[in-house]
C-alpha cells in the first residue's frame, strides 16, 4: 500500500495516480535525504563524463538542496572517475559545478532522472516511465518512489 494525501491506496494505482496528483517532496535543507545503497549502486555506473565505471558520486549542489557546507540529497549526485572529481585538470571541484557542467554538455536535471529512473528499475524492479514536462516533479515522484 501507498499513502497519497491522507488516503492509502495500492501500489498500482498510487503510481497511475502520479500523473493526475500535486505530487512534489519538498528536499528541505532540514531533512536528512541519505540512500547509502543508492550511493553504492550509482557508483558501479559508468562515469557521465569518461563512460568508464565510475570512482566516486559527486553530489550537484546547483539548484538542489545544497549549498556552502551544505551536502546536498544524496539522490542529486552523479557517478564520475577521481579525475573529473577531485585531482584532473577539469576536475568538478577544480572548475567549480557550472562550469563542469557547461564544459561537458551536461543537463542533470536528466541525469538525475535517468539516474533514479535506472535505480527503480534495478533495485525495486519498478519499471514505469513518469511523463511532464517539469523535470522536477518527475524527480520529486522518482524520490517518493524510492523513498517508500
């Protein structure tokens, strides 16, 4: 069973209900939103920049909950190898986030998604494609999925 607004309802129907219900989870910078087996697994991913499997997860501070000493969702990351991460030339923290994320032609708002998307299928064997064209609401339904 699934919980939407104040009533229970089965799991199939929660998920075709997404569609229609206001559904967005507010990442507030009070609540703690850590997935260690979400962190594990996107780490075993191939890096977005380099293609080869990945070395760390970079958590996106741009335009998520995060911010200065502030880590962000662990659901707002992206799988990288060190080099991009920490100690290449353009590394992500070397570079700084928009920058990085210009340089490469990356839009992580459709990483996350596919991302979160990928974890559902693999991990809860959950296999529903979210349609709107608000990624954030769909990242916000992929989160609750998760979450459940």
């Amino acid at each position: 069973m699934a919980k939407l607004g104040s009533t229970r309802v089965p799991r199939a129907l929660f998920i075709c209900e997404i569609y229609s219900y206001n559904l967005r989870v507010e990442l507030s910078k009070h609540k703690n939103h850590r997935n260690a087996a979400y962190l594990a697994w996107l780490r075993k991913q191939k890096g977005v920049v380099s293609g080869k499997k990945a070395e760390c997860a970079h958590h996106i501070r741009l335009g998520t909950n995060g911010g200065s000493s502030l880590k962000p969702s662990d659901y707002f990351c992206i799988p990288l190898l060190n080099e991009f991460h920490t100690s290449g030339l353009f590394a992500i923290h070397g570079i700084g986030e928009g920058t990085f994320l210009e340089l490469f032609k990356l839009d992580e708002k459709k990483l996350f998604i596919d991302f979160l998307s990928r974890f559902l299928k693999e991990k809860h064997k959950t296999d529903l494609e979210i349609k709107s064209d608000d990624d954030n609401y769909v990242i916000a339904a992929l989160i609750r999925l998760i979450e459940e």
